[in-house]
C-alpha cells in the first residue's frame, strides 16, 4: 500500500454568503465522516447538526441539509440513503436532502451510538448513557420508523458496531461486551487494559480497539491523555483476545480495510504517523506524514479501499488517495447521482411545430454570420435508412411467371395498406403487449392470495382461484371485436414479463377468469397448446385420453397415457395455469419427431403456411400415434376405441381406360385433408360454406400419366377416393394456400355451427346445413364443437388460438370461449366463426355428432392399477449394487383418503437462463433457466414407520445437463446417467405415475414450498390435498416466506442442510414442521411463535 498522498483539502463546513466569523464558530468542528458505500461521495457530519455530502476527488458540494439540532454522532449507510444519529434522535434522509423519516427521543435522552442487526437495515440498535435511556438499547425499526423493542442494559455507552453475528459495545469505563441479537444477552464481556477505550473498528471475526491511559499531571498541571503503542485485537469466533499489534507513536485510529482482510489502518492523535500494517507481517510497515496544525477529530476509510478522509479542529477536510488519475470511485460499484432537472427553454408559440406533417422550413432560423455546423461536406454525407421488411414466403408461393419472365403476385391493400406509400416507422415492441396494462407481478401485490392459503381451523379451503377485480384499462387486453381493420387484443400473441423471481411471480389469473386453464408459453414446444385445448373439450375424446390411465405403462413412452395426464391436470387446475411440459418432453425425445420437424421453441412464425403445415402435421402424427399407443395399450392389434370416435373409411379405385387395370384398397385415416377446391365456385354461386369443401374432399379424383403395374406400359391411370360415412368426431384438416383461404372470406358463414349428413340413393353423402329433404335414410346431424385458427399481423408474424364450445352439461346449448395459450375468455359464436377478416385462417377443425357422448366423466378413474408403487421399477437392472434408501410400501400400507404423505424433489438445470442487457446496463429476463425434474422423496407420514421413505426416485435423463444444481439438489453427475447411475434411477412416467397415483387415491401431500415441486413434476394438486409449511409460518404482513433451514433450526432446534441439500432430509424436516404447526395452532402459540420468528429472521437476515 504505497504511493499514498493528499490530493485534495477543502473546507469542511459551508457557511452562508455574508456570514461574519466569531470565535463561536471555532466550536462547530466536524463530528463524523463516512464515506458512501453505494454512491461517489463522503459525507460530513458537523456539531452544528448539518450534513454535508461532496462528491468525487475534487470533494465538489454535492448536497447539504440541517439533519438535527445537536451535534451529528454517527453515520450508516442506508439502502434508501442516510441514516445519522444526534444525542436526541435519528433521521433517515435521502442523498439528495429531503428527509424520509425522523425519530426524536426526550431532550434529555443522551444518545451516543447507533449500529445495524443484520444487512436487511430494517432494524438499529440505539445506545447512550444509561441514566438517560431508562437503561435500555433501543430497537428502531427503520421501516415503520419507530421503536419496535429494548434491550435492558445498565452501562453507559461509547461505541456500537456488528459483524452481522453479534453486536459489539464499546462501554465508556473501556469494557467491551459483546451481545447475541438472537437473545438479547451479553455472552462475553472482555476487561480493558488501560483506563479507557478511544476508537473500535470490527470486520468479519476480527475486532480492534484503540485504548488510553490518563497520567496525573504535577503541580498545578491538569492529568494527562496518552494513547496506548499498540492496538488491540479480539477473535470474535472463539471470543478471545488476540495478539496486540504494536504501533510505535501512540494508536489513536485503527480501521480495517474493506477489501484485503488483513491489513489495517492506523494512524496516532496528530496524523504524523500513519500506517498500513500487514497483521500477518507487522514489522513491514511504511509512515505517512500529513502537516496538520491540530490532531484528527473524525477519519474513514472508503469501501473501495483507494481512499481515506480526516478532518482537523480548523474544519479542514482531507482526502488521500494512490490514485493521481482520478479514475478510482469511493464506493465498489458506484451508481450514478441523481441531480437537478435542467431549466428547459420555454419554446415561444411561433417556434413550435404543431402537426406531424408540419414542415421543419416553417420554423425560421435566427440570423447568422458564420458557417452552421449542419452544413457538412458531401463526403461526409451518408443514406441510411431501415432494414427492409421480409418478403412473405407465402407471396412467392402463390406468385406466377408471365410468358415474358415476370414474377406477378397478388398484393394485399388490407396487409400491407396502399400501393406507393411510404409506411411510416415505428419501434418493436419486445415486451408484445402493445401499449396495453400489464399486471403487477404477485410480489409487488399486496391483494394476493396464496392458492395454498392456510384457514383458521387448520385445514385449507376448496380450490378458489383469487381474482383481483379489474379496473378500466384492464378491460383492453380481452377486447374480440374487430376495430379500425386490426386485430383485436385478445388475439394478439401473449407474452410473459420475468422478474427476478422468474416465471411463478408472473400474475397468470389476470388474463384467465373462467374456470378453464390456460398453458404456459415458455416450456418449449408451445405450438402444440391449441391443438391440446382442442381435443381437451371434446368429451369422448377426453373421456378415451383420461381412461387409459387405470392401466399401467411405464416401460415405453405411450403418448395416449401422457395425454390423460396432461387431461387431468388441465381439468383439476380449475383455471390456474398449466405446463405441458411433461408432454413436450416425452414427445420431443421420440425419434419420429425429429424427422417431422415437429420440435420448433419459437413462439411466433413469420411463414404462415409453414406453421399451419406443422400443426396439421403434428395433428396427424398425434392421432396415428394413438393408434400405436392404443394397441400397445389394451395389446390389441385394431384401435378399436379411437376408431369409434373418429375413424374415417376410405375406399381408393385405381383404374385405366388403356388396359384392364382394376384395384380398389380401404384404408381407415383419423382426419380429412381438405385440400381439393369445390366445382361451381365461379359460377356464380353465394351459398357456399365448408359443406362444399367437404364433400369436394370426401370424393376425390386425380388423374397422372405413370407406368402402370399391370400392362408394365406408361399411360394415364385414374384414382378416385370416396367417403361414404362420417365418423360421429370428423377432423379437418384445413390444408389451403393463402390464395384459397382468401377465397372463403368472400363467402358470408362459411364456417357453419351445424349440419345434417345423410346418403344419396347412389351411395354418396349428401351434406346440408339444414334437414335434407327427398332422403329417406338415416340423417345424422353434426355440430362444430371447435377449431384452431392461425392469427397473422401486419408484420407476418404468426400465432395459433383455439376456439372450443364447450358445455357444462350434455342439455347445455354450449359457450364459445377462446384459448389463446394463457389468455381465456369466453367470446360470442359470430365473432368466433367470422372467417371474413384478414388475420383469421382456420387450419383444424372438428365437428361431433350432436347425439354422440355428451358427458364427461371426471375423476372416474376405477380400479387402477396402482402396482406400481408396492414394486420396484428401475430402468435397469435389479437392486444389486445400487444405493436404496427407502422401504417399499406394503399392501397393507395402502394409502387412503386422507393419507397424510411428505414430499420433496429436487431439480437439474437443462440451460440457463437468458437475459438481455440494454446499453444503459440494465439486465432483463428474457427466459428462464430450463429446468427438469431429477429426484423425487415421498415419506410415509404418519403410523408406526412415520417419517419413512418409500418413495426415493432418481429421474433419468438424456439430455446434456448444463448445471446439476449439486449445492441445492445433492444430485452428480452420474445420478441420472443410466449407463454409470448406482441410484434408484427410473424414467419420468414411473415417477410420474407414482405421485399422480398418491393424488387420485386422496393422499394429502406436506411440504415446504410445494408450489415449487408440483410445478417441476408437472401436475396439480387440489389445495385440500396440500399442507405446505412455507404458508403455515407465513405472516403476510412481513411479505416474505421463511425458509426450511431457519424454520428447523428456530422452531425445532434443530439443523438440516449442512451440506448438500437431500430431499429425504427437507420431507422429513417439512413433516416435523407440520406436526409442530399443528400442536402450536392448537394450543394458540402459533401467532407468538410467528412473531418472535421474524423478529429473529430479521436480526439474522434470516440465515442460519
């Protein structure tokens, strides 16, 4: 630490203009100095009670303000700015001035001393001479601003300091005590060496003291104050005294230096002798000499280490630094300083431009001289203009080249506005919300209700989805009607804010009132949510999806079963958001799926026909699929359940009119390709609607010159498929280029809510939508139960929603409701099936039989087959040679209703997160960390084996792993690695099936935080069924929810999480938790308990 030197020496006290000095002002010296941890200024407390703050190197007047009435005795750094202490008060101001608040004691209260508690700088201990404080270190809450409690304590004050673990008192008879915050007792106390204690200085585990002895003078000589030649150290870990560092000149200052340990700062009375003391080489030193006419009355040290400031009796300030380039900053990270709004110009009325096409040439120009600045040369004069805007794929798809080689295509007035007008420009929207409100995260809201809220009897309430009532503004966001040609907001593509406590703090319930569920955007794979909440509202399609979850297929990843899941979980969310995370994962892993390229994380498409070929794409392989699945399923060789529902027979006669060439083959397809455009369309013809597209679909002829099969000649052969019946669920899909989409807005309700299907006398159906007359057979009617629509802006951008009708009841006339991912709102039928704007495309659509399985049944789930849970079921192997650290359940363990279960899983982290910074540095989260379920413990909680576990499953995965979390899960490397694992490692539908078996047999599942592990499991658990300790000891008051460790070690005595966290460990400590909630809620301690808890946490930081 060499190379130090004054550069700077101001004044140090501010006096006003025409002030006269008086020998009065010799007396108003400085009283303290501190230097701003967060900001580049140091402050300066005076004995007239003012405090004055300059800034940077030259020590230039940043801002000054009368704190009190009485000398300024202490300074401490605030979050929110500066807190100063007098003898009869304490004041928290801002930087700038202004105060925030102020407490005052009596006027004879004689405050000395003030320190902190813990970092969260919402408490202060406040300490003086005895007599004049009852005896007592006040507690100051800095929040509420008044005293929240004491400390009975009968000696006189001189210094308060902490080290965040304990509070050192320096007392004025030299004796040192140092107390426990946690119990407000005095735990050692360390007797002075000499007669008096001058100066403390504590950091970290290390505490140092300056000391003085009085000398009586002689004859007629007052008693003389000398400075000890050593400085004394005190091991605050093992509360011992230490070596004393020697100081030749007399130690009167000694601080630690912020940044390296074991250096300190020491300096005599009269600044000649100052010095940086390496602790672990005291010997090597170098002395600093500053000419001062006096001795210090007040020094610091900045945080960053490159300064320090005294102050003498003449009101000089000082500063040293190493630093002669003025480069260096007070603070470690220095944020920039807030000043005064400039006056601005007042623009006179004839200077002002009033219209956005006003002329910049009607504003004149003052006279001039000399050459304007504006006029630069011509080879410093460049264009710059806009990036173009993206030809739209579908624009060069439907374009056509002339006999002369032109490219002509269609041009949109409606998409892209007039011919020959400049557009005007505008700014990208990242957020995606357009100008609209956006709700206030859950963590600013004060109104919010935990959705695992805690009553007073101790049981919780039945699933209530908290709704925050809507304000004016509010409304824009679920506006549906067409205004002005633009899309409506309901329409536009959602988007999720992050803040810094990533996706759950986002308010989903805003844009979801009803009691249906909306799904998340962020888990990859999004596209595929209309199609979900599509087939989610047909009943027997539900019905066929949730009814294959009593069988048990865990060994192969069967997507029939995975869609009952996500079913299910979609129907006891009762409205809350949903994740089909499990689904994406499953479904990406599926080798069939790569070679679709049905694995697309993008949100939103700038080619549209590309997404509405990957959906029905992807509705296709969905429903062949199942097929698979199916069979796998029930081991049968035909799909005899999903054909019922929505096999489509197809007959195909191949044949020739150049050789005998005769074949006809049958086929049974889920969907309907509606690609073939309808005879008559240009006649003239107004009534034409999907009916027309239908049957031009179901009988289908083609012609192409091949070589054919039977005469091994190359001439025309003829194809021709027919349709004879529907299915009682017909699924479209709508495969049209834009030129035929377009084509259907011209014709006025194309898409019809009904029709009636019957056969003609020739076999060929006849599709009406009113009751066929002239046809004696059997006539089914048909009605739209839903569709997805392709939604396309201005700016091609593309997005998918669904509209579903759905019934409460099978005698239900039905209710339109659109899903637009997690917006859901109900809508009327003529807005929903108007398919004349421009933005609108339908690409599925799905009609039922009108008399075909109305009902749904949930929660119908009879005689499961739960085996699984009495088993093991690894993915490979047997039990030898891996690590087991639970104990089956037995039959005669079988849960039941009410079963009380603990639960903990921990979670790997598949990659990180993504963030944005803008060129001011501010950092934005832009996605999440991709997290993935990697353990999961369930105990057994309550009987003879309580606290058990019988459930301890490790989560294999294939993917790369980008952080295994291994502080916060306990989870390695090899954990999940099949080919190296020594764990119970199994796949995610067996530990799925696990839990979702526990659910459906009404086990109640306790917890800490289990918000945080249904979400990685990726199911939903009716609040009846969930006990979760983290809202047992929760005070909504305080805003902030108590963690496991600091809830086990103050409430059980108890200590978990030494190490790596285990999840047997947390479910059994969440167990204890709860059955001690219980015995405190019973015997009416609970709110004392709460109390006292925050109390302590807030001392603590709330840490262990």
């Amino acid at each position: 630490m060499d190379n130090w030197t004054k550069i700077a020496q101001i004044p140090a006290i501010r006096y006003p203009r025409g002030h006269v000095p008086s020998q009065a002002d010799a007396n108003e010296g400085v009283s303290y100095l501190k230097f701003d941890d967060s900001f580049d200024l140091l402050w300066v407390g005076d004995k007239r009670g003012t405090l004055t703050a300059y800034c940077g190197c030259s020590l230039q007047l940043y801002s000054a303000c009368k704190a009190h009435d009485s000398p300024v005795l202490k300074i401490l750094n605030h979050k929110k700015g500066i807190l100063s202490l007098s003898a009869d008060g304490i004041r928290l101001g801002k930087r700038e001035g202004p105060t925030i608040s102020n407490l005052e004691f009596s006027v004879n209260t004689k405050l000395t001393s003030m320190t902190y508690t813990s970092n969260t700088q919402t408490e202060v201990l406040v300490g003086g001479e005895a007599d004049s404080t009852g005896f007592k270190i006040y507690k100051i809450d800095t929040v509420h601003n008044n005293i929240s409690g004491y400390i009975s304590y009968k000696h006189d004050i001189l210094h308060l300091d902490t080290n965040l673990r304990y509070v050192i008192i320096g007392r004025m008879d030299g004796i040192i005590d140092i107390l426990d915050p946690k119990t407000d007792t005095i735990i050692k106390s360390f007797n002075p060496i000499s007669n008096g204690l001058f100066y403390m200085s504590v950091k970290d585990n290390n505490l140092i003291t300056t000391s003085y002895s009085v000398k009586a003078g002689g004859k007629n000589k007052q008693p003389q104050t000398v400075f000890d030649a050593w400085v004394t150290s005190y091991n605050l870990a093992n509360l011992s005294v230490g070596t004393p560092i020697p100081f030749p000149g007399n130690a009167a200052y000694a601080l630690h230096h912020p940044i390296i340990s074991n250096l300190l700062f020491i300096t005599n009375i009269g600044g000649d002798n100052m010095s940086f003391i390496d602790t672990m080489n005291p010997t090597k030193m170098k002395f600093y000499q500053c000419e001062m006419p006096s001795y210090i009355t007040a020094i610091d040290l900045s945080a960053s280490g490159e300064f320090f400031a005294f102050s003498d009796p003449m009101q000089n300030l000082f500063l040293w630094s190493r630093d002669m380039t003025g480069t260096k900053t007070f603070a470690l990270v220095s944020n920039p300083l807030e000043y005064p709004t400039p006056m601005t110009e007042v623009i006179p009325l004839s200077a002002r431009i009033l219209k956005p096409d006003s002329s910049l040439s009607s504003i004149k120009l003052p006279p001039y001289t000399r050459t304007l600045s504006s006029v630069w040369p011509s080879d410093l004069k460049f264009k710059v203009g806009a990036l173009p805007q993206q030809i739209d794929p579908e624009i060069i798809r439907s374009s056509e080249t002339t006999p002369n080689g032109f490219t002509i295509a269609k041009y949109s007035k409606e998409i892209f506005g007039p011919r020959n007008h400049v557009s005007p420009q505008y700014v990208i929207n990242k957020s995606g919300n357009d100008g609209l409100a956006v709700p206030k995260f859950i963590s600013e809201r004060d109104d919010y209700v935990d959705y695992y809220s805690v009553v007073e009897d101790g049981l919780l309430p039945e699933p209530i989805k908290p709704k925050k009532p809507l304000v004016e503004n509010d409304y824009l966001i679920f506006e549906y009607t067409c205004k002005d040609n633009d899309i409506p907001n309901a329409f536009k593509k959602q988007s999720i804010s992050y803040s810094k406590f990533g996706v759950d703090d986002f308010d989903f319930d805003f844009y979801n009132r009803t009691e249906f569920a909306g799904l998340e955007i962020h888990s990859g794979n999004s596209f595929m949510n209309p199609l979900f909440q599509l087939y989610r509202f047909i009943p027997s399609f539900f019905n066929y999806a949730t009814n294959s979850l009593s069988e048990d297929a865990t060994d192969e990843i069967n997507l029939l079963m995975e869609l009952g899941y996500l079913f299910d979980m979609l129907n006891k969310a009762n409205g809350r958001h949903c994740s089909a995370s499990n689904f994406n994962r499953l479904f990406s892993s599926l080798p069939e799926v790569q070679n679709f390229g049905l694995v697309n994380d993008n949100i939103i498409s700038t080619d549209d026909y590309k997404q509405r070929k990957m959906i029905q794409t992807l509705n296709k392989f969905l429903l062949r699929r199942l097929v698979q699945d199916e069979c796998a399923l029930y081991q049968s060789d035909i799909p005899e359940k999903l054909n019922s529902l929505c096999g489509v027979i197809t007959v195909t006669n191949i044949f020739s009119n150049f050789c005998p060439l005769a074949q006809k083959r049958e086929n049974i397809y889920q969907t309907i390709e509606m690609n073939t455009r309808p005879l008559g369309l240009n006649s003239g013809l107004q009534d034409i609607n999907i009916l027309n597209y239908l049957e031009a679909s179901m009988n289908r002829h083609i012609q192409q010159q091949i070589r054919c099969d039977n005469c091994h000649s190359e001439h025309p052969v003829n194809a021709a498929l027919q349709i004879d019946t529907l299915p009682p669920i017909v699924v479209l899909n709508i495969d049209m280029n834009n030129q035929l989409l377009n084509e259907i807005r011209m014709y006025k309700d194309w898409l019809v809510p009904y029709f009636y299907s019957a056969q003609a006398t020739m076999g060929t159906p006849v599709l009406r939508k009113n009751i066929i007359s002239g046809i004696t057979g059997n006539k089914k009617q048909y009605e739209l139960i839903g569709f997805t629509a392709q939604i396309t802006n201005k700016q091609n951008e593309s997005h998918l929603v669904t509209f579903s009708k759905i019934k409460k009841n099978p005698n239900d006339k039905g209710t339109w409701f659109l899903f637009n991912d997690f917006l859901v709102i109900e809508i009327e039928e003529k807005e929903a099936l108007d398919m004349s704007v421009w933005w609108k495309k339908p690409v599925v659509v799905i009609y039922k039989r009108v008399d075909f399985d109305n009902q749904f049944h949930y929660n119908s789930y009879n005689n499961l087959n739960d085996s699984i849970l009495y088993k093991d079921h690894f993915s490979r192997g047997t039990r030898e040679g891996k690590i087991i650290e639970y104990e089956l359940l037995t039959r005669d363990e079988a849960p039941e209703p009410g079963s009380l279960v603990a639960l903990d899983a921990e979670f790997i982290e598949l990659a990180p997160a993504e963030f944005e910074f803008t060129n001011t540095g501010v950092k934005k989260l832009m996605r999440p960390p991709k997290l993935s379920l990697g353990r999961i413990s369930v105990l057994r909680g309550s009987g003879i084996k309580e606290g058990t576990c019988f459930i301890d499953d490790y989560i294999e995965t294939h993917e790369r792993v980008y952080d295994y979390k291994t502080s916060f899960s306990g989870l390695e490397s090899n954990d999940l690695d099949v080919e190296k694992s020594n764990k119970s490692l199994v796949s995610l539908q067996t530990a799925y099936r696990k839990i979702w078996l526990l659910l459906n047999m009404g086990c109640v599942f306790v917890g800490h935080s289990l918000i945080g592990d249904f979400r990685m499991i990726n199911i939903q658990v009716p609040p009846a069924q969930v006990r979760d300790t983290a809202i047992c000891y929760y005070n909504k008051s305080e805003k902030r929810k108590l963690g496991l460790k600091f809830l086990v070690y103050h409430v059980l005595q108890d200590e978990v999480q030494k190490g790596n966290h285990d999840s047997i460990e947390d479910a059994a400590s969440a167990l204890r938790l709860y059955k001690k909630y219980l015995v405190l809620k019973r015997t009416g301690r609970l709110n004392g308990v709460l109390e006292k808890l925050y109390i302590e946490g807030q001392m603590s930081g709330f840490r262990v």
